[in-house]
C-alpha cells in the first residue's frame, strides 16, 4: 500500500486526538493557556518519547512519539502487506495504541492525548491512519474538541474528512461499513466511531486520512483530544498514527513611518510567521500594491479602472519594500506569504489577519507645500516684479496661486505658474507684475517714500488634499535713482548689511566701481556655518563679475576656505531597494 505524509493544519489552532471520553489536560503537560496549538506535528521531543506539550490523560496500551515503524520491528505489518508506516509530514508523529499481532490481545481502556489551545483561524486540519484486527464493535477512535472546562459540553464545531490519494487504496471514512458512527458521534462527541470487522482474519488499514475541524471561533479556549481503544474487552488489537498536515503561515504587515505623507520614504515592515516553525519557515514574499485612483481618468479603453500605481503586473518581493508615493490617497496593499510546504497566506491592509491582528490600511496624507515670496525694492515709476518658489513632496499635485496685496485685486496681477513635476519633489515658481500706476494707487499718490506694503503670496492645490498655504513678503517703494545701499569709501568693513530673501536695487557705475555688501538672514541675524547663499544679478547694462567671500581677507586668504569636511558618506542607501521603487507612475 502506497503510503502519505499527514500534516495537522491549522491556521493557527493545534490538534490533538483523544481516546476515550475527553479529559481536560494535566497543567504539567499543558501548552500555556491562550496559546495556539503547539508541536502539532509531534516534531518536539525523541522517537518512543511522551508528545511534548500534549496531555496523555490515559495509557492502555501505548501513547508514544513514532518515527518509520516496518515489519522488521512490527511483524503484523507484513501480514497486512504493509512495508512501513512512514509520518505523513516531516519526521516524527503520535502512535496511538500498539501494533499487534492477529494473535495478540490489547489491554482493555483508552490510549488518549490531548492539549488545550487558543485557535486563531476558523478552521483547524489534521491526518491520522488507523489499523484493527477483527474487531467486532468493541473498539472505538474519537475525535473530540470542547470548550476548555467544560468536557461535558456539546462539541465545538463539524468535521470532515479527504482522502489525499485515492489511488492507495485508502478507506471512504463517511461511508466505509466497517467504521459505524456511535451513538454520540457528532451529538456529545465530535466524531466516534466503532470498529466493525465481520469476518475472522479481516484487518482494516484507513490509509492516510486529512480531517478539518470549521466553524471555530478565533479566541476561545478549546481541548482537542484523540482517543483510541479497546472498551468492552480485550478484543484484538486497534491502533492509529497521527500528525501534522500543513498550518498555513500567517501574513501580516505595518508600515513605517505613520502617518504616510506623500513624497516620503515609505517602509513595509513584514511581521509574518509559520506556526510550524523551525520545520516549516516562510520562503518567499509578494508585495501587491495599486491606487489612488488616477485623478479626471476611471477607466481605459477596456474599462479597466487606471490608478496611479499598480504593480500588479510586477509585484515586489522584498520582504520589507520601500516606497516613496508620488500622491495622497488610499493604496490597496496585499501581501502573500508562501512557506516550504508551498502553502500561501494573503492579507490586505485594512483587513484583520487569520490570527486576528488588525492589518494597517495604507493612507497617506497629503503634505501641504512650502511657499517663499522674495520681498522686492521697487523704485518710483518703475514696475514691481514679484517672484516666489513653491516645494511640494506630492510630485504630481498641481497649484493655484494668487497674490494678495492690499489695495490691489489679484486679478489686476498678471501671474503666471510654472510647476517642474519632477519625480520625488515637484518645484514651481510664481512671478507677478504690477504696472507703476496700480502701485501708486495702492501706497496712495503722493505717498512719502520708502514706502512699504505687507503682502502675500497664497498656493493651493488643485488637487486638494492641503490647506492653502501663504508667504509674507514686502513690496517697498524707494525714490528714483536712490543709492541707500551705495558703500562709497569702498571699504568692506562698511559694507552694508542685506538681509537676504529680498531683492534689492543698487546702483553701479560704468567702470571701476564696485558695491560691497554683508548678506544677513532674513531676520537680520549672521549667516550660521554651512549655510549655502543664491545670489543673482538681473538688469545688469554691462558684463559685471559678482564674488562671493567666505570670511573676511583679513582672516585669512580664500583657499583656507576648506569644503573637504562636508562629506555625503554617512548618508547610506543601502537599504532602499530601488528595484522595489516603480517610477511608471
């Protein structure tokens, strides 16, 4: 007869066979109370040892841990034309009961095992093979599971039963004759049956059985028990073997850092795990990810839904990917572990795992974009040429700016809005004009001058998803042909000091002049150690150098000026995977 492999499958339940009536477990031999099943594959522990963390609540003949059992150490097998029992998964399982010969009686009483457990799935899975010798009824196989403290209560949950391999001559366990459900099979006993062997000689070998236990209740505190034996008389040996069949990994996932905000490093941290575990271990992950919904456009040409992202075509399997979202929205993220066993377990985020941890649903935020205004000198009867810079992680976001400024409608400001939608951080700028005459107007004709007016420039998105955002910056009118920041003794310890983010008017000469000035933060403190400086030259009427010092001559010439310590190394990559990160979108 060909021979299988059985596992216990469990999603996160563990099973064990009682003989006889159900006892409640020894707490010596107990796995700890609200754990799931432990060592359901009997992989703990030596060959002819005790089930580790199993209860053996009565022995008649024998409950041992079993390696390959043949006729060399059990004749009766070759009589039954058996070569060897081999565990139907990995390398040990649970013998219940004793081979005997056809001449041998068994010791009357129950050989019964059992643990209390926390299931974490609906279902729970597992195999036994049972071997009799003329039995006539008086020999009985239970499978039981209860309320934990209530061994009288009615059973937890159905059962039913799969031949893995019809081919090997396997028994039909629901219909076969010579197994006859008792009385209280499937009333105060989960499943019970007798053996019924007619005639004198017979012998019954079930083959490899997978059973499955549903309609459990994640979270209750159950016993499963299997028994086997004889319990009317000494009638001719009954034994049965069983074991583990495959508990399916658990697939669970969370996210790093939360919120998610668009435009940033985004890590899927894996937190799976293989109940069977070290015989059994997660081999490979696949990462699904797809969303938010592209936005003005639902459907393609054969109505399929179009989102910003789908990686379905191209799934990552890293097991802890990085991605950097290019938009706010809702992301449909799916994972699917598949251990050695090639069983697979998928969880998407927003669902609850099948141990019952809540898996995290992917939203990200959007981030409202940073805005920057320069204040300008504008001199009399001249225009007022605005300009500002916009920031924005959510690279595919699109903005709307206005500038406010009192006195002046904004639609009487001619602005034009050019965005960069360059990958990682979209960039824009904002320029504006204002003729001489509508500025007049607004610092009042005949104003004394300087004259200064507080302002805003206001960004929006067009997409939504952030609060408007506004920079403050002045617009400051200086009398024609002023030279308030001309340094004339040419003296850099006169230079004027500029706080920057302004642009500024200065009057130059044709030839031989030159203007010194001190660039100041914008709130008129000294630049710190490492700042970078922008300056710009614009409206120039001739070729004019423009020099840029680091410290004072007196201090010490220019090429002590050293960048050799800003040093990019210690900024690692190493752990961005950037064949995880799809540009497509």
């Amino acid at each position: 007869m060909k021979t299988n492999k059985f596992a216990l499958l469990n999603l996160i339940l563990a099973a064990v066979f009682v003989i006889g009536t159900s006892i409640l477990p020894a707490a010596p031999a107990m796995a700890l109370p609200g754990s799931p099943l432990t060592n359901s594959g009997f992989e703990e522990g030596i060959a002819d040892g005790a089930p580790v963390n199993w209860t053996v609540d009565s022995v008649a003949d024998a409950v041992k841990v079993a390696d390959t059992e043949s006729a060399s150490e059990f004749p009766i097998y070759g009589e039954m034309n058996v070569a060897s029992v081999v565990p139907y998964r990995d390398e040990l399982m649970l013998r219940i009961g004793a081979p005997k010969n056809i001449s041998e009686k068994q010791e009357p009483g129950d050989n019964t095992v059992s643990q209390q457990f926390t299931p974490n799935s609906s279902s729970l899975k597992l195999s036994f093979r049972l071997f009799s010798w003329e039995n006539r009824g008086n020999d009985v196989v239970r499978i039981d599971l209860k309320p934990a403290g209530s061994p009288n209560a009615p059973p937890v949950g159905s059962i039913s039963f799969t031949d893995p391999d019809p081919s090997d001559g396997s028994v039909n366990i629901a219909t076969d004759s010579r197994l006859i459900p008792t009385v209280n099979s499937g009333k105060t006993i989960l499943w019970e049956v007798s053996i019924g062997l007619p005639r004198r000689g017979d012998y019954l070998d079930t083959g490899w059985i997978e059973a499955e236990i549903s309609g459990l209740t994640p979270g209750q505190d159950l016993v499963l028990s299997y028994t086997v034996g004889g319990t009317k008389n000494s009638s001719f040996a009954t034994w049965g073997y069983f074991d583990n069949v495959n508990t399916p990994p658990v697939a669970r996932f969370h996210y790093e850092p939360t919120p998610a905000l668009e435009g940033g490093r985004l890590k899927f941290i894996d937190e799976s795990y293989d109940p069977d575990e070290p015989e059994d271990t997660i081999v490979s992950w696949q990462w699904i990810m797809y969303g938010p919904l592209e936005r003005g456009t639902y459907l393609t040409a054969d109505n399929s839904t179009r989102y910003l992202h789908d990686n379905r075509d191209n799934p990552w399997n890293a097991q802890n990917p990085v991605y950097i979202p290019s938009d706010q929205g809702t992301y449909v993220v799916q994972l699917t572990v598949t251990d050695t066993r090639g069983e697979s377990t998928t969880v998407t985020g927003g669902d609850v795992a099948i141990d019952g941890t809540p898996v995290p649903e992917l939203v990200v935020l959007s981030t409202p974009p940073k805005v920057n205004a320069l204040s300008v000198e504008v001199h009399e009867g001249d225009k007022a040429v605005l300009f500002g810079r916009f920031l924005d992680h959510g690279w595919l976001d699109t903005h709307k700016a206005a500038w406010e400024i009192p006195g002046i409608a904004s639609g009487d400001i001619p602005t034009i809005l050019r965005e960069d939608l360059s990958p990682f951080t979209n960039s824009g700028s904002i320029t504006g004009i204002i003729d001489w005459q509508t500025l007049e107007n607004a610092i009042g004709p005949g104003a004394s001058l300087p004259s200064s007016i507080n302002a805003k420039l206001r960004v929006w998105e067009v997409s939504g998803g952030s609060e408007n955002v506004t920079a403050d910056f002045t617009v400051k009118v200086i009398p024609a042909n002023s030279d308030e920041h001309e340094e004339n003794s040419n003296d850099i310890q006169g230079a004027p000091e500029l706080p920057s983010n302004w642009i500024y008017s200065s009057y130059l000469n044709p030839q031989g002049d030159f203007d010194l000035f001190e660039i100041k933060r914008p709130d008129d403190s000294s630049l710190a150690g490492g700042s970078e400086v922008l300056v710009t030259l614009k409206d120039v009427p001739s070729d004019y150098d423009l020099i840029l010092l680091a410290r004072f001559p007196d201090e010490g010439a220019a090429a002590d000026f050293d960048m050799s310590d800003f040093d990019m190394s210690d900024f690692d990559m190493s752990d961005f995977d950037m064949s995880d990160f799809d540009m497509s979108d």
